[in-house]
C-alpha cells in the first residue's frame, strides 16, 4: 500500500452521522448557520482568540483579510510559500515584494527594513512548516513604519508562542482547514484578529460585499456550510490525540535522521509549542550522496511519496516575479534540496522505520 506525503484524519462515519443529523430538521445548509456558529466559537477557544470568522477555504480568508484592511500598494512577503499567498496579494490589487527567509524557513526579518519603500503598506509573513516568524521583531519593524502585519498561518494551527495562541499576533491571521492540514473541515479556513471592528468588514468581504440590501463593494462569496462546519467540530474534539500520534512519528524521524551527514532535519523555533504539521528534512548532494530529486525518486520505487514543498519558488513562476530585481539566494537553494517526507497521525512506528531505512541505504 502506498505511503503518501499525506493523509487526511477523519471521525468515524457514526460520528460525523451524528453531527449533521441536526440539518435534516433545520435545513439550514449555509450562511452562517447553527453548526457554524458552534465551530466558530470552539475554534476561537481551541486558538485562544478573541475574534474569528470562518471561511469556505483559507485563500479566500487571506484574500478578504487584505480587502478588509483596505491595503493597497507593496506587500513584503516571501516567496518560500505556496501559490495562494501570492495569489491573494494580488487579486486584491497589491504588488507582492520577496524577501529571503532564514535557516527556519521562516521571512528574514534583519532584511525587511531594507524593502521598504513610500508605497509598502504591509508585512505578510508565512509560518512555515508549523515553525513561527519572528513575531517581536516584525511587530517593531511594522510600528515603526506604520505597517499592517497579517500572517499566513495555515500550517500553524494549534502552534503557540509565548504562552498564547499564534493567532493572537499581528493584525490579522489566517488558518487554512485544508483537508491535508493538521486540523480540516474538509476545505475551510479562519481569520483571527485582535479589532473587533474588523469583524464586519470581514463579514462584508465574505459575503459579496452586501450589508443588508446594499451592495456596499466588490465582495466574494467566501462562507463556509454545515458539512464542513460538522467536519471541523468532529476533528477538533480528537485534535489532541491526532497531535500526540504526529509527535511519536516525528521524534522517530528526528531519531532516525538528525545526525546523518547530509540531510538537515526541521529546525524548531524556541520557546513554540509545535503542532507537527510537516516532517522536511534538506539533503546536500555533496554530503548525502544523492541530490533531492534522486532520493525522492528512490523512495517513489517504494511506493512511498514525498513532496517538493516548496519547489519552485512563488517567484520564479511566470507572473509571480516583483518588479524589482530582489535576491532571495537562500530561499532558492532551500527550494532546490527541500523535501517533506510523509507525516499524518495514521503514519505507524514500522512505516517511518521503513521510510528512514531506504533513504539511509
């Protein structure tokens, strides 16, 4: 049987029965519904929050997230990301500006300052593979040019720092709910924030811009439905479990793995309780023998599926490149030797034996 980079944990099927039995007798399938507004408070309690709104996937949460911001202009961010974060500084009319990342795979804050220019109106960091941006210091760059500061946190649900709960920091963060994620209502995704007030342009955003019977601007229909909702509020209630089962498998990777010559394991940011979203390890040709594309090659004869995450860059896709010549040196040779081996809460003991086994031969 095969052995993908991912699988998505679900309730048992009486479970899930069981939670969406109540739709039969309200019909209530969308619109902010009973079943949603029940997720929506244990996500913000899970998260340790003070406001949240859901969504039907986590781009079109980033997506609103920029419009109700009403942000316009450059967007520093980085190109170590998957296509979505890109994609939503741009349909919102924003230009994004690439900085490199550092050895956490997270944006260089030392390198922010000097990208800014009269027309940066944000900061867009990406908590990548479950480790955190530098929060402290981003947050003092941004008071001290008057910048907003959103967070793409869709691989960092469940993360905290600093005894709270990742959401809590910037503007605004956004949790993606994506079926592969850690914690899913099948697709889906959340906004938290600290202003209450931005909770109506958020709402107004997600729902094609209409307040009432006006049309007050241009909106999407961004709503997340009662099968999902009743998804999420299964999962979140085995979450704890689901992160203990990721934890044994990724300390029987880092015990396999983080001395051999060659490969370089994650390295966790101090001072986070992790999630143990993804397990990628780097592989230096010159050291391991094989370069990253070889030794994924070598377990695909396996049956066993890593991933390329990320690789290529935002950036060096057709149309994604900023207009400035901008050099994120690290990021590329990141993108070049990085490689997720598989990682899920069903992941057995004996299958990351086997995994570590053949790339160790």
């Amino acid at each position: 049987m095969a052995i993908n980079v991912t699988r998505s944990s679900m309730p048992s099927y009486e479970e899930y029965c069981e939670e969406i039995r109540s739709i039969w007798d309200t019909v209530h399938l969308t619109n902010m519904g009973p079943i949603h507004n029940k997720l929506k408070a244990q996500v913000a309690d899970y998260l340790g929050v003070a406001n949240t709104e859901l969504f039907v996937n986590g781009h079109l949460a980033l997506y609103c997230a920029l419009k109700a911001l009403g942000l316009s202009g450059e967007i520093i961010t980085t190109p170590f990301t998957f296509a979505s974060t890109t994609n939503a500084i741009m349909q919102a009319g924003c230009e994004p500006v690439y900085c490199d990342i550092k050895a956490d795979y997270t944006i260089d804050e030392s390198k922010i300052e000097a990208l800014i220019t009269d027309r940066t109106c944000a900061i867009l960091g990406v908590h990548v593979y479950g480790n955190i941006c530098n929060v402290d210091a981003i947050d003092k760059i941004a008071k001290k040019y008057g910048l907003k500061v959103i967070y793409d946190a869709a691989h960092a649900f469940g993360v905290e720092y600093g005894g709270k709960g990742i959401g809590c920091y910037g503007d605004v963060s956004m949790f993606s709910f994506h079926a592969t994620k850690v914690f899913h209502t099948i697709e889906g995704g959340c906004l938290t924030f600290s202003d209450p007030e931005l909770s109506a342009k958020i709402a107004l955003h997600r729902n094609f811009g209409i307040c009432g019977e006006a049309l007050e601007c241009f909106g999407s229909n961004a709503k997340m439905n009662e099968f999902q909702a009743a998804m999420g509020i299964c999962n979140l209630r085995h979450l704890d479990e689901e992160l203990a089962l990721r934890k044994a498998a990724f300390t029987r990777y880092d015990e396999r793995l983080a001395n051999v010559a060659g490969l370089t394991v994650l390295p966790v940011t101090e001072g986070i309780r992790q999630n143990y979203a993804y397990y990628p390890i780097l592989v230096d040709k010159e050291v391991f023998g094989l370069d990253r594309d070889a030794l994924a090659a070598k377990l695909a004869q396996h049956d066993i599926f890593a991933r390329k995450y990320f690789y290529p860059l935002v950036s060096e896709n057709n149309g994604f490149a900023d207009d400035r010549t901008v050099s994120t040196p690290f990021a590329k040779a990141v993108s070049r030797q990085i490689l997720c081996l598989p990682m899920y809460a069903q992941l057995t003991p004996d299958e990351v034996d086997l995994i570590c086994d053949i790339i160790l031969s």
